[in-house]
C-alpha cells in the first residue's frame, strides 16, 4: 500500500464492477456505449435548446440544466471507471476527493432541479394564464442558482468531513468510484461526523425534494380531475408525464442503491445498483424529453432543413 507521511495512503483502488478479466472488454464496450450515447444525447439537447428560440421557455430552460447536469456527471466518474476495464484501477487520493465533491455535486443539484421542474408543471397546469409572470426568467435563473448552492453545500459538507478522516488499514475500494458508504467502510478514525453529515445533507435532500414534488403533483392532480374534457386532461397528463417517468427513474433507482450500499453484505448488489442510477439514468432523460415532446421534435427536423440545406 502507498502511504503518505508514513500513515495515510496516497492512491485508492477501485474494485469495479467485476474482477474476472474475461468480462472486462465486454463491459468496457458496453459502458462506452452508454457513455457516448450520453454524451451525444444530452449534449445535442443542449445544442438544440440553445439554437431554437421556439425552446427558449421555462420548461426547456429547466430541461437544458438538467442536460448540462446529466453530461457533467456523466464525465465526472465515468471516463476513469472506462479506464480501469483495461487498465490498472487506481485512482489517487486528491483525484478520489475531486470525484467525490463533483459526484455529490452534480447529484444533489438535480435533485433540486427536479423540483424545479415539478413546480414548473405544476404552474403551467393549475395556473396557465399566470404561467408568464410566475415563471418568468428572473424566478427561473433564481431557482436554477439556488439549486447549484445547495447542491455545492452539500458536496462540501460531504467532501469537508471526508477529509478529516484517515485511511491507512486498507485503500481497496469496493466500488467503481468514490462514494460516500464505501469509503467510511475504509476509515480508520471515527465516522460519527460524517455520519451526521451524510444523514443530514440527506435528510434534506429528500426532504425537500419528496414533500415538493408530492405537493406539486397532488395539486396537479386535483386540478386535472376538474378539467371536464378527456382531451383536456389527456394534454394535462402529456405536459408532466416526461417529467414524471425522469422522477421515479432518478429518485427510484437513487432510493434501491443507497438501500442496497447501506448495508456491508448488500454491498456488492449495491455497487451493480447503482449502474442504472449513475449510468443509465443519464443516457435515458434525453431520449424521454425528446421523443415525448413535439416541441422538440419539431425543432429538430427545423435544425436539420438549416444544416442540411
């Protein structure tokens, strides 16, 4: 093992997904695969949000976030998991914290996104003829800002109380990067902060998260079963239904990862988990905000008759 002033290690290595070297080309293509569909996907929904003016609304806004965030997070962990397929699976102790922060970073803020987003259905179809005023740019860039804050409090809450620990018994991590759970299970000095930290930074998250999307959708709900037309409601269903499945897919597979990671012998079904919550998740949303979504259909086959022709 490195060490650093003869105690602390300087390097972690990540156990990955599998030991078995046979498996390792095939992953390694597979997960290239979602990483460029990822990549391509959400950046090319940026791209389209930022060309076209007919997307230049609040839904989209909130939409081009939850890209930029879905392609940062993407790149934070999964270029080096990429590399470990075929190469050596070390990652240093300061690029282990780096990951962490982000990781946590990117996390939290879509989850505040989310809310967001759940609010901006929410005033679109209990309240249309004041969706302008409400949701004009100035509360929409201040919900966005408020977003990334939050979520930079708590990466730093995690990653502050991460590096007051020691690791010198062991610096194998049972995981393909550097999480919270599995690296308390390598500390040697007491986890009782961070403990406090990961409950309370938590807490919050779903707390917030969980009672605002609860409370926009059961009021969302209660309008739509006014609404006297099965077309009118039919149209209510189709504004919030993409940002529905993005919620139980985000928040579902979040939920049975942490679930599963909690407890040590559950830990390696944790880690497989955890795929669809960090890699799957993210190549998904731009395929359910778009091919859901007229506006962006429409938008496209405009981009491409200007490109093209």
């Amino acid at each position: 093992m490195t060490q650093r002033n003869s105690s602390s290690v300087t390097e972690f290595i990540l156990v990955g997904l599998s030991e078995q070297s046979e498996v390792q080309l095939p992953l390694f293509l597979l997960f290239l695969g979602i990483y460029v569909f990822t990549v391509v996907g959400n950046l090319g929904l940026i791209t389209l949000i930022g060309l076209n003016s007919s997307l230049h609304t609040p839904m989209y806004f909130f939409v081009f976030n939850l890209s930029f965030i879905d392609l940062c997070y993407s790149c934070v962990f999964t270029p080096k998991m990429l590399n470990d397929f075929v190469s050596e699976n070390i990652i240093s102790y300061v690029g282990g914290m780096t990951q962490l922060f982000f990781f946590c970073f990117f996390v939290n803020s879509e989850c505040y996104v989310l809310v967001s987003m759940a609010y901006d259905c929410y005033v679109a179809i209990c309240n249309p003829f004041l969706y302008i005023v409400t949701m004009s740019p100035q509360v929409c860039s201040l919900l966005m800002f408020g977003s990334y804050v939050i979520g930079f409090a708590g990466a730093m809450a995690h990653t502050g109380s991460m590096l007051r620990l020691t690791f010198y018994d062991s610096n194998v991590i049972n995981h393909y990067l550097c999480e919270v759970l599995p690296l308390l299970q390598l500390s040697c000095t007491s986890t009782h902060v961070n403990a406090l930290a990961f409950f309370i930074v938590g807490g919050v998250v779903i707390t917030i998260s969980s009672v605002g999307i609860f409370i926009s959708y059961a009021l969302i709900l209660s309008n739509i079963l006014c609404i006297p037309s099965a077309e009118g409601r039919s149209e209510a269903f189709i504004t919030c239904g993409s940002h529905i499945i993005a919620v139980a897919l985000f928040f579902g597979s979040g939920a049975f990862t942490y679930l599963t990671t909690y407890f040590p012998r559950s830990m390696d079904q944790g880690r497989f988990a955890s795929v669809f919550y960090t890699n799957v998740v993210p190549m998904l949303n731009p395929l359910i905000y778009s091919l859901r979504n007229k506006d962006v259909k429409l938008a496209l086959g405009k981009t491409l008759k200007r490109v093209l022709f």
